[in-house]
C-alpha cells in the first residue's frame, strides 16, 4: 500500500454498487430505499446522466424545515443539484479536500460521464487511516531494524 490512494483503488476494495433514485420519485420512497441500502444519499440519475444528489441533509433542511410533505415531493425537488464529481484516478487527499470545500459527503465517481461509483466521507476517512496504520508499521519496522 503506498502513499496518494486513488479513487479506482477505494472501489476496488469496497465495491462499485451505487444506489440511485429517479428524480420524479416521492422522498418518501427515497428515503426507505436509503434505509433499505444502509446509505446517507442516493444519485440521481435520469438516461444514464447524473443530475444530482439526495441526501438526508437535503431532508432535513428542505422538507421536515419547510414543512413539506415527504410523500408528494419529488426527489428532483428538493436535490442538489450542483454536483462535485470525481474520477477514478482521484487520489483520496483531493476527495477529502473537494468534499471539506465543497460541504459535502458524497462524491459520483464518472468514467466518461457514465456513473461507476460512488465515494463517501466515511470511505476516504477509512482510506486515510489504512495508509496511516501502514505508514506507522512500516516505521516501525524501519526504527527496529533488523533483529
């Protein structure tokens, strides 16, 4: 494992399932799909192009806040729609950076503008402190020398 982990590695080793939802679905229905899922967010998606992100953020704020009622409000409605998007060659620091900039926590990895992946806060944290670990090991294998 060395330094400046990318994007394509994280997915290798988690898997590229992504959970995405039609912006016309109820947020209701999006929200017992992000249960189902175990996930804070879903990507919206419409003939294969990516046209924001639902998140229990957007929830919070923008039905439960407003007073709006989950079950009639569509998804597309209340989504972000400004999407940060990454690649797969995207080292693990530049997400955390883009996701600390940008106040976000998910990030739709593309390859050539089809959705391939996504990647969260918890997966580059997650990242970060497997290459700290081996980073720490590998000093102090360095520090002990040979035995």
């Amino acid at each position: 494992m060395e330094g400046n982990r990318t994007v394509g590695q994280v997915l290798q080793e988690k898997g590229r399932a992504v959970w995405t939802t039609k912006p016309d679905m109820p947020v209701f229905e999006a929200l017992k799909q992000m249960a189902q899922k175990n996930v804070g967010a879903l990507v919206v998606v419409e003939r294969d192009q990516v046209l924001g992100i639902f998140s229990e953020r957007d929830y919070a704020r923008k039905i439960i806040l407003a007073g709006k009622s989950s079950k009639v409000t569509p998804v597309e409605e209340i989504m972000s729609t400004e999407v940060v998007s990454v690649g797969a060659s995207t080292t693990v620091r530049e997400c955390l950076s883009l996701m600390t900039d940008h106040r976000v926590r998910h990030l739709p990895v593309l390859s050539d503008d089809r959705l391939v992946g996504v990647i969260s806060i918890g997966d580059a944290v997650k990242s970060i402190i497997r290459e700290q670990e081996y980073l720490i090991e590998q000093l102090q294998t360095y520090i002990a020398g040979p035995l």
